[in-house]
C-alpha cells in the first residue's frame, strides 16, 4: 500500500492488478483507514487518469457479488441520477421502459444533504418494501418488467467502504472517484446499458455546466472502456425538477404524471430520460421513434398499468393510485402568494429549496437522520412564469406553523422577480 | 477537522489556533487516524507556509510538557543533525562545548533505516543509562554541564503520533513537516539556540544540495519565527562522516578524537558545529575566536574530561576511556585490500554503506529491530585517497563471515576508483 501511496503522491500510474488490489483490500477492511485515506486525498490532488479510472471501477465491481440478470431480456438495462432537487425521474422512466417492452432491474441510494433518493421516495408509499434479495429482484423482474430495491451491501463493497471514507477525510469530489462510485454499483447490478442523468446547478453536486459536462464525459468513456453501454443527459437543476420536493409529495406527482401527463419540464425529462435508454439499448433507431415510443408508452396508459403492477409486487397500497390522502400528508399547509405589482420569476434557487427541505424534515443532514416522509413542497410557479398580485408561488407541507413559516421565509430568498420577461432555463444543457 | 482538510486540499491559509488545535489533536489521539492521514498528504501536496510552519512548530511544542531550564546558565543550548552514516558528532561536540563552559542539555533518537541514533552509540557503552527523567536531566547538566538522554515521551508528543502515521502513510518527505518536527521537539526541551547539522548527499535524507539547503533555510526561518535562534551547517554526507560506522565503532572514534584530535573530516566537523554554537549563542564574537575556542576545548583535554564526567554521570563503564575492549568487540574481522595497479579512490557511496551497516546489525530496518552494538566498518581511505596494491580499504566488523563476506562486497560496490587525482570533497557545502 506504501508503493500504491507513493505512485498516486507523485502522479505515477497504477496498474490494473494495483487497482483492483486496493479495491478487494478495502471491501475487505485489510488495509488501514489511514492508508486509504492517504492515498483517496493523493488521488484528489493527483487524479487518476481515464485508464486507471475503469481499472478501479471494474476492481470496485469485482470486489463483491454480481447480479447475474441470465434469463431477463436484453438489454440489461439502468439508469442513475447524480442527484437533485425534485427529481423523481425513476419513478416515471421505469414504467415508461416496461410499457416499451423492456426489463429494468435497478438499485437506489437514500438521500443525504440536498440530494433526495429514490428509496426514501418509495418508502413513503404505505406497505413499499425496497429491501429486496437479489433473488426476488430477479424473479420480480421477470414477472413484472420491473424491481427496484435498496442498494445491498453484497454488491461492490468497495464502494461503501471508500465512500464512508471519502465522506469522513473530505475526499468526495473528485471526478474519478465519483465516476468508480456510481459505475461500479451499475456494472455490479448486472447492466449492460445505462442512461446517466447528470444534474447541473446550485441543486446539484456540480454547479457549473463545464464541471457537470466533465462528469458525464468521464461517466460515459469510463463506462466505454468496462464494456458498458452509457448515453447521458446533462440536465437543468437550478431550479427543482417539477412542481414538489418531498418524498410523498413526490411520488403523488409521479403518479399524476403517470395518469394524465403533460408538457411541463418533469414530463418532458422522463421522455427524454426514457428515449435515450431506447436508444442506447437498440430498442429505437432513431430518436424521433425513441421520444415517439416513450411519449405513447406514457400518454397511452401503458406506464401507468406498468407502475401500478409494479407497486403491487413490492407491497405497495393499491390506493395511493387512486386517493391522494393514502399516501402521509403533513397537517400544515402555508402557501406564499406574491404581492405587488406584476413580475416574472427570475431564479427560484434549487439549493436554497434543497436545504429548506432538509430543514423540514424531507432530508438528512447526516446519514443517521430520520426523514418525515410528508413534509416539503409544492410549486405552483418556475422560472420564466409572470406573477400577478395574489398568485402563489409556493405550499409549504410542514409538520408544525413554526416549520412553515420558516421555510416560506426560505422560499422567498431562493425566489428572485424581475420586471422584465424571462426566458425559460433549458431543460436539457448536453446529450451524450 | 473536514474544514481544515479542506482548507489544506485548496492550498488554503490555516491560522495559528487551526493548527494548534491539529497538534493537540494528534497528540491526546482526538482526531482519527483517517483525517489525519488524509490531511498529511494534503500537505504533501499543498505544502504549508512559513508562517503555518512556525505555527504548526509551535503548536505541537506545546502538546506536551515543556522541559524548564530555569536556573541554568544561558544560552540553552541544543544540536540537531538530521542523520547521516558515521555521524557521531555529539559524541564530541557536546563536551567540547561544555569544557567551553556552556550547559548542554539534549534529547536525541534511535537509528532507523540507514540513519545512526546517538541514543543507540551511546547504548553500547556497558552501563550507560539514556533514559533519564527530565528531572534527572537538569541536575546533571546543572552538575556536569551536560546530559543527553532519549526522546521524552512528554515532550511534544503530537510529533510522535504525527511521526508514526507518516511513516505509515508515504507522508514523512514534505519540508514543512519535517522542520516542525524537529523544531517542536527542540522548543519542547527548553532551548533557546540551536545548532543545526543538515546533511547532503546519498547517505542522508536529503540527496541534493539543494534540497538539503531548503530544509536548511526553512529551519533557520522557522526556528526564528518561533522565538529559537539557529544556525545551520549543510555538510557531506556522499561518504559516510570520519573513519566508523557502527555503534561501538563510532563510540571508540569520538574517544579517540577527544584523547588525540586530528585534521580529519570528524574532528573538524565537530570543532566547525561548535564553534557555530559558540557565535549563535554569543559566547564567542567572530568565527575565528568561536573555532579557537573550540579547537583549544579539544586539543587541551577540557573536552576529553568533560567527557568522562558526562559518561560517569550517566552510569557508563569509564575502562571505555582507557581500553578499546572496554565496548563490545565482534568476533569477525575481514579486510578490504586494495590490488593491482595505483588508483584514486573517487566515491565510497554514503548510502550504501549505511545500507550494509543495517544488513549487518549495526541498524535497523523496522523501528522494532534489534541492533548488535559491536558490528560495523572501519575505513582505511576516503574520498581523494591515492591506493597502492595491499593498501588497506576498510575492515568489517561482523557477527560472522558470511556476513563479513557480504559486507565486504558491498564495500566494492560503494567504492569507485580512478587513476587521476580527486579532490577532496568539501566537508561543509553551507553555513546558515
């Protein structure tokens, strides 16, 4: 390990055994916390080049169990978020790849800070059970083109333990560590292809356009050389995804979009999300069939049949399908109007909402923290949008009145007005 | 902690109080491992300033207890070498400087790796205690006029448990942390000059002249930042330092310089770190009066006696000044001839000598080996030197002959001849 310290201090190149060495010494706990730690801010300074970057993702994926997705249909497929403010795209994009015929087996994080997470989203769904073996993934997969499940400790152990260190030694960003993070655990899965949804912006990990066009670039080249299928988007996260941030709240506006889907930037990202799997899997030529099979998949109910049998398998209440009090509501609801003379929406701040959130009670501020699966909120205006007097802007769903208030004072400095019309932020900022 | 990491890993600016708070964390074990590990290499790479350095230096002097000279007569004095092979000067120095009518009170380390400890010399004088209480220390400096003991445990002790996660991590070779180590411990012991002996060339740590004259200037800026007066001597180390190498070797060497001083490299070397302690602590105005002071010290018998006291008062066996079989002898005696025609000897590699001296048991490869006191090499010649056939290059001193053996062609190996003449290499390359 001293060898491996010394080569990353002076910006030499490991080699592929090296790589995958450290990889199994860590998901085993053989080489000292100090050591790894060491060497992880060393890599931090002195990163690890495209090569060496696929040879610690594939030791990371070898370093526990593989899915062996034998037996589904191919393409074997997946889809990672790096994370935002509202964004429940899996929970649309998964039905969306089953109506279009395809299997989709996938595992999701918890959220922590700003960034919500698919399973905590789930789990606020009365009976959802996202602890699933791999065995009953598979099985479930099979029977109805869908199994989404907490990550397991099984799969790319290395992961874990690297990235409980990276949190404790402040070595989390670094490009070719979150690269090996995010495609060891796909590659671990048993993908064959995955769609990356980069976020870009104050509500996401990287905030500019040329640090998250770096991200997906390095996702999908190192993807290319561990013989994985990549596509990425790299999307908008100035503003929240949608029109709620909250785990329930959700997963509500997940299903509506599912039952009567419209135009708004949500809708149009899960389309886009779910032609670009398509796409990358072969299953579409071109991306005007792509778009135009994702966009029927949802707007002609298949989705929607698609979520709900999925739901089912995993224990969910059917009824949260067709009440919206199934699912946890908050007892305070606060909703902020505008006042005033007529403006436009300027920036409704995503990392600003993000953190209201976890105030809330939405989020973790650490990992040990217990989430309110009812709180957060609802948008009724987006950047571009012109107020007049008396609309509102936004609904706090809070647990208490001094949670509420606190939070509508939050939402009024993420909110900037203008005087001037206000062009809407793109959607999606690069396609790869 | 993550702030400070983070402060590090950008190049930041840590204030006095971050790094005091650094150093007494590592020194009550209240920081893991892991954080510090990752904040070394930090530093590795993002090297502290001077300012930080003074700051650090400072910080870890006062994680332990500090050693009060009260009472003694001023300047409190100390010498610091930075390891070399045959680097006895202490030995010499020290006794100089009190026959000189100067207190002297010192710390030092045990050898590890090619680098001789004083504290390891010293232990093969029969009866020779090192390990005084700080108590015990002062008495006999106040008594004898010196004492010499090993490292408190006490004193400075965020250098020891910064030390051994260096050692663990690849993080022992950046500057800054080198000159706070060795400056925390000499502020910890109460001195107030310091006389500093930075060796150059392969059997030192510092290879190059120009690293070896940074650390130089680093330690003398640092030192004074700090309230300590130093100076500083960047002298060779390309071969190793007088005419042994080896622990009761190097102990017979200093005797005999102390009983009939020569011209050589050790004698003047000695007579030179003295007489820089001499002007640094103001007891002696120019360079002249310094070196005359210290030449007369040694040349009539005032050193020699304070010697003898000095080894008394510390329990050692004084037959160790009258008979050469006093201190451990080895069994084995093999010498080196020089055959064949005339040359020049033009190198006898510092560094590899110092590699056969631990192969031989004369020092250690891991800090928990045991040495044999009387192993080692005595040279005949040195760099400059004309051979003629049968001339004598150096005798090993050697638990065995197959270790004799061994050593011996290491010996060929260190040496290079010639057939022109080589000047002497110069013995001191800087002054600070």
């Amino acid at each position: 390990m001293l060898d491996l310290i010394a080569t990353r201090r002076a910006g030499g190149k490991h080699s592929a055994d090296d790589l995958a060495w450290l990889a199994l010494g860590a998901a085993r706990g053989e080489i000292p916390d100090y050591q790894l730690a060491a060497w992880l801010m060393a890599e931090c300074l002195r990163p690890l080049d495209l090569d060496e970057t696929a040879w610690l993702t594939q030791g990371m994926a070898a370093s526990g169990r593989r899915l062996d997705r034998t037996g589904l249909p191919h393409p074997w497929l997946d889809k990672h978020s790096t994370g935002g403010v509202g964004d429940k795209t899996t929970l649309v994009v998964l039905p969306i790849l089953a109506a279009c015929g395809l299997t989709v087996v996938k595992m999701s994080g918890r959220g922590l800070g700003i960034t919500g997470g698919t399973i905590d989203k789930l789990e606020s769904v009365p009976g959802f059970r996202v602890n699933l073996t791999p065995e009953e993934m598979l099985a479930q997969a099979a029977r109805v083109g869908i199994a989404e499940a907490a990550q397991s400790e099984e799969l790319a152990p290395a992961d874990k333990a690297l990235y409980a260190l990276r949190d404790a030694t402040g070595t989390v960003d670094s490009i070719p560590l979150i690269v090996s993070s995010i495609l060891s655990k796909k590659i671990a899965s048993g993908a064959e292809v995955v769609v990356l949804d980069v976020k870009c912006g104050s509500g996401a990990f990287m905030k500019s356009e040329a640090s998250a066009l770096e991200l997906a670039r390095r996702l999908v080249e190192t993807a290319r050389r561990c013989g994985l299928k990549a596509g990425a988007l790299v999307t908008d996260m100035r503003q929240p995804l949608g029109r709620t941030v909250g785990n329930a709240l959700e997963v509500r506006e997940a299903i509506s979009a599912l039952k009567s889907p419209d135009e708004g930037r949500f809708c149009r990202l899960c389309v886009l999300l779910a032609a670009h799997a398509l796409l990358m899997g072969e299953v579409a030529a071109t991306q005007e069939e792509a778009e135009a099979r994702a966009r029927e998949a949802l707007a002609g109910g298949g989705a929607l049949a698609k979520a709900k049998a999925w739901f089912e398998a995993q224990g969910a209440d059917a009824a949260v399908f067709e009440r919206d009090d199934a699912l946890p509501t908050a007892p305070i609801r606060r909703t902020l109007t505008h006042e005033g003379a007529p403006a436009f929406v300027e920036a409704l701040d995503a990392g600003i909402i993000g953190e209201a959130a976890v105030e809330l009670g939405a989020g973790r501020a650490s990992k040990d923290d217990a989430i309110d699966p009812a709180v957060g909120f609802e948008f009724h205006a987006e950047i571009g949008r012109r107020l007049v007097s008396g609309d509102p802007v936004a609904t706090v769903h809070a647990a208490s009145e001094a949670d509420a208030g606190q939070a509508l004072g939050v939402v009024r400095q993420a909110l900037s007005l203008g005087n001037r019309p206000v062009t809407e932020s793109p959607l999606v900022l690069t396609t790869l």
